[in-house]
C-alpha cells in the first residue's frame, strides 16, 4: 500500500471507521544535511507503532500499515522537500501524509480516532506569512512563522523574470545602458527619454504581470499574508496595479540584494506579529465576553454534550494538552481511559472531530495564550 501527500484538509481518512488508526508526528529539517538523522527517528517511530499494533490488530493488518509507513521513510523525494516535519494517518485501507511548515513534537500513536491537534495548529497558520521580494529584473517568494524561513521553490515552468514575463515586447535588451553600483543599482539611460519611457512601461507591466501571476498561484492557495520587499519606488508602481487582497499594507522598502536572510525574517516578524498577538488576543476576549454572557464553558464534560448537540460555534483547544478518555458521540458522555489497553485514547482528538464535524471551528493555540487553565475554551451558539 502506498500513500498520498493531502492538499486538503480534512481529508476523508479522517471519516473513515476503520480501527486501528496510526497516527505519527515526525519532525525533520529544513536543512538537506540533517534528515538522514531524522529517517533514522522515522524508522524508530515505526518500530514503536508496530510494537503497538501487535498487541491490538491481527498480523495482516499490521504488516499492510508498516508497509506504507517503510515507503514512505525510503521515499528520498519526499524528505528532500525540506519542510518542518510530516503528519501521518494510517489505517488498514489508506496512509495519508501532511508536510508541515511549522515544528513538531515527535509522536508515535495507535487508537481509535487520529490525533489531529498538532495538525490543525500548523494548517491554520496563525503565524504564516509570504515574502515577495522583488527588483527590475525578476523576483523570488518566501514563507515563513515564528520558527522557520525558507526560500519557495519556483517551477522550471513558471516565468521568474521581466524576459520571461513579457516575451518578445520587452524594450529594454535592445536598449544602450550602463548600470553603476551593484545589482541592485537602476540602470543608467543615455539620451533617448521615449526609449526610457518604454521601459517604464516594460517594467510597469512586468510588475502588474508578476502580481497576477503570485496572486493566482500563491497567495490564493495560502491564503497567508504577503509582505512586499522591494526598494520604495516599485512599491508605489506595484501597489497601484495590485489586485492581491492578501497583499499587507506594510512592507519592507529596501533592496534584494542589500539585505541578508536572517535581517529579512526580522523585518518581516516585526510585520507579522502584532498581527499573530491581535489574531489570538481577539479570540480569548471573545471567550471571556461569552463566558461573562453565559454562553461559554471550559470544562469537558459540560463542552462535550453541547459539542454533540451542535451547540459549539468555536472552541480553543490547548496545543499538546491531553484529557485521556473518550467522548460517546450520542450522548456526550466522556468515558474515562482503560489504561489496559494499548491504545491511545484523548478526549480532546473526540472533541475536536466533533465540533468539526458540526461545522464549528477550532483553534488550537499555545498553553501560555488560553484563557482557561483546562486545555479548552468553548463559545457556545446559543
């Protein structure tokens, strides 16, 4: 059995009923040097689900699951995208693979229900922001969070300069210039003013072009805010013609080639963070306006029969907190963990699924930012 890489969440494995289900939270690097070390974790993880799975599925199972899980540690491909780490559901009919933009904690799960909060919190990107750096010339993407940075890789088939973007109409090859002080100096024009002004008409249109093209294939898919680092006077021209509704009104007005990667992630945090601390305070004084109305509660047994009623409209679910247990799905019921049984059981993942399921949403946010001391942090519909 082999396994899929999802674009979408969720995905259906996660309404499919079938028992066992594994669930593996591998963190890898972005550095390409540093993931053989991690492959060996990989393979000790796996190890540590089969151990599990022995005592709790019968050997046909068992062998079907490590199977894909073995795939996918021998899939160089897979490792060489140097991404944060992989969220991995597996059960007996389908393995599916999540690659995270943000770290992770190394887990190693079997139980009756996937272990989705590590998951949801890297998917809802509080934290997630893009970079287009831009010049005359061409232009490059980033993305990055709070922990990681890293240069978006562009498609051999995508255009990635003014040549590549405007064709057989770019004015400027044909032109006599100089160009003085470095590469990211404007280039001299001698004489000619109609000649200078087509190539302010190249480069006006190459940025329009080049703001379509991140809009349609980037932005739009991430949904993350973009950041623009140009120098100041593309700025204005970009601005003027961009029709990106995740592009920010701050920026960052210096040149590409004048500033380093490290200065460029500070720069560009400084943006985002007062926007990450609004997103997150907005939500728990949410909370607490609701709690003072009523129509709030953070105590499981309580949030969980008015999660299976529908009653939940959002919930804040702490980041790696667990309440052993399970959730009875038709009466809210939370059924505390035999500690018996090999399989992991978290009433918080029941929860989760259910409010989901109900088409409420969830968030799930850092111990040091809930509002509540019980891992949730319920508003309530009506």
């Amino acid at each position: 059995m082999n396994y899929i890489i999802a674009k979408d969440f969720p995905h259906g494995i996660l309404s499919d009923n079938t028992d066992p289900k594994v669930t593996l939270y591998v963190p890898t690097s972005r550095e390409a040097n540093a993931n053989e070390a991690f492959k060996i974790r990989i393979g000790n993880l796996i190890r540590t689900i089969e151990k599990k799975l022995e005592k709790v599925t019968d050997k046909d199972i068992k062998e079907r699951i490590i199977s894909s899980l073995k795939i996918i540690k021998d899939d160089r491909t897979l490792w060489n995208q140097r991404l944060e780490g992989f969220c991995i559901f597996a059960n007996a009919n389908q393995t599916v693979v999540y690659i995270l933009q943000n770290p992770v904690r190394e887990m190693a799960i079997v139980g009756q229900r996937f272990h989705q909060k590590p998951l949801i919190k890297d998917l809802q990107g509080l934290d997630e922001y893009q970079i287009l750096a831009l010049d005359r010339h061409a232009y490059s993407l980033y993305e990055g969070n709070r922990t990681g940075f890293r240069e978006i890789p562009l498609g051999e088939d995508e255009p990635q300069t003014i040549q590549d973007f405007l064709g057989d109409e770019y004015t400027e090859s044909y032109l006599s210039q100089g160009s003085y002080g470095g590469a990211a100096s404007k280039a001299m024009f001698h004489g000619h003013k109609s000649k200078k002004d087509e190539v302010d008409k190249d480069i006006e249109r190459y940025l329009r072009l080049v703001d379509q093209h991140v809009m349609k294939h980037y932005s739009n898919v991430s949904k993350k805010p973009l950041i623009l680092f140009a120098l100041p006077e593309y700025h204005t021209i970009f601005r003027k013609h961009s029709h990106n509704p995740h592009l920010l009104d701050e920026g960052i007005k210096q040149s590409p080639h004048e500033l380093k990667l490290d200065a460029l992630k500070e720069l560009a945090w400084n943006i985002i963070e007062p926007r990450y601390e609004s997103h997150i305070d907005t939500l728990t004084e949410t909370y607490r306006q609701a709690n003072q109305k009523g129509s709030a509660d953070h105590k499981i047994h309580t949030v969980a029969k008015a999660a299976v009623s529908g009653r939940v409209d959002t919930i804040l679910i702490e980041a790696y907190r667990e309440i052993p247990g399970r959730i009875d799905t038709d009466s809210g019921r939370v059924i505390d963990r035999n500690n018996a049984l090999e399989k992991f059981e978290d009433a918080l993942d029941d929860l989760t699924d259910i409010v989901i399921n109900n088409g409420g949403k969830v968030h799930v946010i850092p111990e040091d930012k809930m509002p509540t001391d019980t891992g949730i942090a319920a508003i309530y519909r009506y």
